[in-house]
C-alpha cells in the first residue's frame, strides 16, 4: 500500500507517526516544503520517497507536482495530521481518485463558522455565532450575540488570535489586532469547565476514545505569561459525569460522517451542567497529548492510528490505568536560559510517577511562549488517583523554575 503523507515532519509529534505508517507496512510517500536533509530521523529514515515543494501553501502547484511525481505508482491513502494541509490533502484525494475525506467533508473541519452550521442543523448545542469580515459586522454580531464574545480565524488551530471581549470598549481595543486576518469567527463565550473528546476511528466507529480536561482555561494560559498550563488525560473517562460530552462527541462525529482516523474535539460543561460544543479538528490533538494518551493507558496510539490507516482495524490494548498530566514550564525573563531550580527537589518526592522530562537545557535562548505551548520544555506525570496526579502536576507548576537573562 502506498501512503502520501502531507508534512510527514511537522509539526513535532508527526514524525512518529509517518514511521507508525511504516511499521503498518505501507510505503510512505512524503510531500512538503521542508529539505529532505531537515526531517526528523523518525520521518527521514521511514519514507519510500520525499518530494519537496516551494511552499505547501500554494496548493494548485502543489496538486500539479504530486499528480506527475506520483504518476508511475498507484497512491491508495492520501494522509495529513497538520492543521493547514487539511484541504490540501482532500484536494489530492479527488485529483488521484483516492478514497477518503472529500473537500466537501473537510471543510466543516477547518471552517469554524460552516462547522457550527453543520451541527446546529443536527442538534448540537454550539455557541451563538457569526461570520465576520469587518470592524462593522464584528460590532453589530456582538451586539446581536452579547457581550462578552469569543473572537478567532475561521480556520484557526489552538488558541492564537483567539480574544475574549467583555464590552464594546474592549472590541474597540481588540479590532485593531484583527486587521491581518481576512475574515473571523464571532461566536457567544461560554462560561465553564473545558474538556476534549479525542477518538481514533475505523470505518465510522470509535475504536479509542479519551477525555481531557485543560488546566486553567487556554485563553487564561494564553495571555498571563506566569501561568505553568496544564492538559489533563483523565482515568475514568466512563464517569457520569461526562455522558454528555460522550454522547456530544458521537453525535458530531456522526453529523459529519467522519470515518477513519484521529479527531480532536473541544466541549464546555457550564455550572448548569449543560453542555456546550467548543470546535473539532479531525487530527490529533498537538503539544505532546497523544504522548499523554499513552503513557494513561500503556498503549501505542501512534501505532494504533497507523493500523486504522493502512489496515482497517485497532487491536491496540488500551488500560486505562492513570491518570496522566503535561505541564508546560515557562522561564522567568529574557535571553538565555542560565538556571533552573526545585528540578531535584521534584524528581526525589515524586520519582516514580514522573514519566518524562524535557527542559530546554541552560545555555539555551529562551523561547517566545505565545508562539508555542511547549514553551521552555514540560513534565509529564501519572498516578491512579486523580486527586494525587493533579497534586503532582501543581507542585511542577509552583515548584519548578527556569530563569532567563
């Protein structure tokens, strides 16, 4: 079986995997605007062939460079786990007559605004919403929805250009970090906790599934820079007290008759106990989570999507047995990172459910936390009881420093 990978080493978690597509047995056909030579060894070490484009962004030249590079095999998968290629990828499905996700069904994926269209017309419960093109219909759609708003891209990823708006005064402030994009989406904000629903799926079936809840919220995370944010891989993702994100996260997926593969979805429990829909995305979730995802269960996910892919099925054993944190660290000042304290203090108390550490290591240039949530390195930790784990996970947010200068 021959695979086309889009982006098979980027972002980080890719690599692994375009080498899981690999291991399934399939010969994977990498395409993107990287050199050959700048691909992770996971990537680089476990492709057939590579095909270099300009830019990934220009997909007319990128359809006509693979429909003639890839004219002598018969392609069987064309696959993308990175965010913009999304469409891309169902383009070259249509263009070489390959089974999969059309334009028409990724759409609802990438365009927030269409996505919330799609499932209100089903029944599920999403925010109030409008599309927005100008500083006027941001104006007049907050008026119609009222305060306070939600504002980002239509096809964002993650919280980047992401505003909450308590007023029109604050509107006013917030418009003019808008001007670059071309159109957003303005939606009601919705006051709760946040959780995800992350399936891997086979032929319209959820074959896995995990519950995850964000510590504090991401536009908290987002915008105070002292914050240590957390991703929270939950044990007793059967609890009742998550049925309806369960059966929200069904639902959505059978509105938008999504098959095979990773979907990563967003929901909100407000006080009330109703449940909100936030957005999907059918790849999987970034900043290390599927890593989270398997050290709570002991499994390969990586593995498990890859034989979902080439072979139609999920055998992957999965024990619930932890729950699971990453915490991301990020250093205090500027410059070069010269020191980091309580790292010793951490590793002798909680040792044994510490699962891995990567910092940036002293001597390094600090990294710019609003461009990534990875920031200055994590922690990941696990324990059975949630109470314990999450213990943990705060003692790595207070206890942990990394200093720049």
């Amino acid at each position: 079986m021959y695979v086309l990978m889009i982006s098979p080493g980027y972002p980080p978690e890719i690599p692994y995997f375009t080498r899981a597509l690999a291991w399934a047995g399939a010969r994977v056909l990498g395409v993107s605007d990287q050199p050959e030579s700048a691909l992770p060894p996971e990537a680089r070490h476990n492709l057939a062939a590579y095909l270099r484009v300009p830019s990934l962004q220009d997909e007319d030249a990128v359809v006509e460079a693979v429909k003639h590079w890839a004219a002598p095999v018969r392609v069987d998968k064309v696959e993308c786990l990175w965010e913009p290629g999304m469409l891309l990828a169902a383009r070259l499905r249509e263009e070489l007559g390959v089974e999969g996700m059309t334009v028409e069904e990724t759409l609802p994926f990438r365009d927030k605004d269409v996505m919330k269209q799609v499932l209100s017309a089903a029944g599920v419960r999403t925010p109030r919403h409008a599309r927005v093109t100008s500083a006027e219909e941001c104006r007049d759609a907050a008026q119609s929805i009222g305060f306070p708003v939600i504002i980002k891209p239509i096809d964002g990823a993650g919280s980047a250009d992401t505003y909450r708006v308590e007023d029109a005064a604050q509107l006013e402030a917030t418009l003019p970090k808008l001007s670059h994009l071309t159109e957003a989406n303005l939606e009601e904000f919705i006051e709760g906790e946040e959780f995800t629903f992350d399936t891997v799926c086979v032929n319209g079936e959820i074959a896995y599934y995990s519950i995850t809840k964000y510590r504090p919220h991401p536009l908290i995370a987002r915008t105070n820079e002292w914050v240590s944010p957390q991703i929270v891989m939950l044990r007793h993702v059967d609890a009742e007290e998550f049925a309806g994100g369960r059966e929200m996260g069904r639902q959505v997926l059978r509105a938008l008759n999504f098959q095979t593969g990773f979907t990563h979805m967003e929901w909100f429990r407000k006080p009330d106990g109703e449940v909100v829909f936030g957005e999907i995305a059918c790849r999987p979730p970034g900043a290390r989570s599927v890593d989270v995802m398997n050290y709570a269960s002991d499994t390969d996910l990586f593995a498990g999507w890859a034989e979902a892919v080439v072979k139609g099925q999920f055998t992957q054993k999965v024990e619930r047995r932890y729950n699971a944190a990453i915490i991301f660290k990020r250093a205090l000042g500027r410059g070069r990172i010269h020191r980091v304290e309580g790292l010793e203090h951490l590793l002798t108390r909680y040792g044994e459910h510490i699962v891995l550490v990567d910092l940036v290591p002293p001597g390094s240039e600090r990294r710019n936390w609003r461009q990534t949530l990875l920031s200055d390195g994590y922690f990941i930790v696990r324990h059975p009881d949630l109470a314990r784990a999450l213990e943990i996970a705060d003692a790595v947010g207070t206890d942990l420093q990394l200093y720049a200068g």
